[in-house]
C-alpha cells in the first residue's frame, strides 16, 4: 500500500514532510541552489512521481509557458505544498508564487530549461519521501473510495 498517495490534504501532506522537509531543502540548496518553488519544482515532480504514481505535468502562465512542474494523480494536482483538485490547486499557486495558472499539459523536453533535472538528487528525494512515508502517523491516511 503507498500510504503517500493516499494522503488527500495539503495538511496531512505537511505532516508527512515534517520530518524529511528540513533534510530536502538542505539537499536541494547545496545540490542546485534552489527550493521546489524556485528551479527545483521538476526534480521534486519527478521524484514524486516515483514514489505515488501519477503524471508530471506543467502548470502553463498566462503566456502559455511552463512555469511549474506538478504530479497529477487520482484527480488531484501535487506539488512540495500538497495535493489539491486543480481549481484549488491554481488559486493557492496564485496566492503563493503571484502567477495565474490557465491550464495543465504533459511535461516535454524543453519545459522549465531553468529547473534542475538533477538524477541523483532525484534519487534522493525518493528515498527521503520514502522514509516521510514510513514514518507517517494512521491519522494523515483517508482511505480511498473504490
């Protein structure tokens, strides 16, 4: 069972980081010199990705240009801040990094040039969300609905 994908909360999703958030941003800025919110947003999509399912996709601006790298899995979009249905999910964008999202497509070569697609650093944010998973508290798990 992927206990991580069955999270349905930015809050439960917060929980679940609680313990590895500290060691990912250390990691992130001594690797690529930035956070999941500034050049680090597809390395931390695509570890994701390994860890509960789902696509990568990119968040397009009002240009039509990628801007940010996200995990679309059971109906939800999630990026570092947790999962949120897609309307939720670009109206917290909005407020936190001031850009307006218009839509979603599959991520492609050329997408966010400036965000780092680090293997190796991959590889270890999977291992540090797979610990956060492990560790994870009953209460942060909704089972889902078949």
């Amino acid at each position: 069972m992927n206990r991580l994908a069955d999270i349905r909360t930015p809050e439960s999703f917060e929980e679940a980081m609680a313990p590895i958030k500290e060691a990912m941003y250390e990691r992130m800025l001594n690797t690529i010199q930035c956070g999941p919110f500034d050049g680090g947003c597809a390395v931390f999509a695509h570890a994701l990705q390994q860890v509960i399912g789902g696509e990568v996709l990119v968040g397009l601006n009002r240009r039509g240009q990628a801007d940010h790298a996200v995990v679309a899995y059971e109906r939800m979009l999630w990026d570092f801040d947790g999962p949120l249905p897609n309307r939720e999910f670009t109206r917290r964008f909005l407020l936190n990094e001031g850009v307006v999202l218009i839509g979603f497509r599959t991520i492609e070569p050329g997408d966010l040039a400036d965000s780092s697609r680090d293997s190796a650093l991959q590889e270890y944010l999977v291992a540090l969300l797979a610990q956060a998973e492990q560790s994870m508290p009953e209460s942060s798990v909704v089972p889902r609905h078949r």
